[in-house]
C-alpha cells in the first residue's frame, strides 16, 4: 500500500447486503485490513465503516437505485463539506435534480 501524504484522512464506507453473507464476510476483512493498518493509534488517516442493509442482498446497489437512496448516498458524499445536501446543487458534487444514467445504453 502507498503511503498517503501526511494529514491525508479518508473514510471508506462499505454498504453491504446483510442477506449476502460473501458480501458481509469480504466488507468484515476490509474493515479489519483497515483497523489493522491505521494502527489504533487515534489518530488514523484511515477509518472504514460498514452500513448493513437488512432485507437485502447481493443486488444492493441496484436495489437502492431504484429506490433513490443510492442518488442521496453519493449527493452527500460528494458534497462540499460545508454545503448541506438540502441547498441543492452548488457547482460541485451532483446536482440534486439529476436522476441517473437511465437513456445511457451501457445501463
């Protein structure tokens, strides 16, 4: 693994299908890999979570597609940090008024 630059921090977050038992038992050794290699010291440049989703399986991602929480997921996450994902489109991230890859056809 390549060092990251001092003070870099990221956080991972694994969401996983917890009717997917493959799934969960791969996102259980990332989530280790990850404590392992941040060292526990409190101060890591690494931290990794993993959200469960009850009731679904390998198919989550399309799963929450459909229902619209894969597009809330990412609006958040790629959102400035200091815009709230309730203004709306700031420029950067992804507009809220966007609604998917629907007329693409590699969907």
């Amino acid at each position: 693994v390549r060092e990251a630059p001092a003070g870099v921090r990221t956080l991972l977050e694994v969401h996983v299908g917890e009717d997917a038992p493959g799934d969960v038992a791969e996102a259980e050794l990332l989530l280790e890999a990850v404590r392992e290699r941040a060292g526990g010291s409190g101060e890591e440049d690494i931290r990794c979570e993993m959200t469960r989703h009850a009731g679904r399986d390998h198919n989550l991602v399309t799963d929450m597609r459909d229902t619209g929480e894969l597009h809330e997921l990412l609006c958040r996450v790629l959102a400035p940090p200091s815009t709230a994902a309730s203004e709306g489109d700031s420029g950067e991230g992804i507009p809220h008024e966007f609604v998917g890859f629907a007329e693409c056809s590699d969907f």
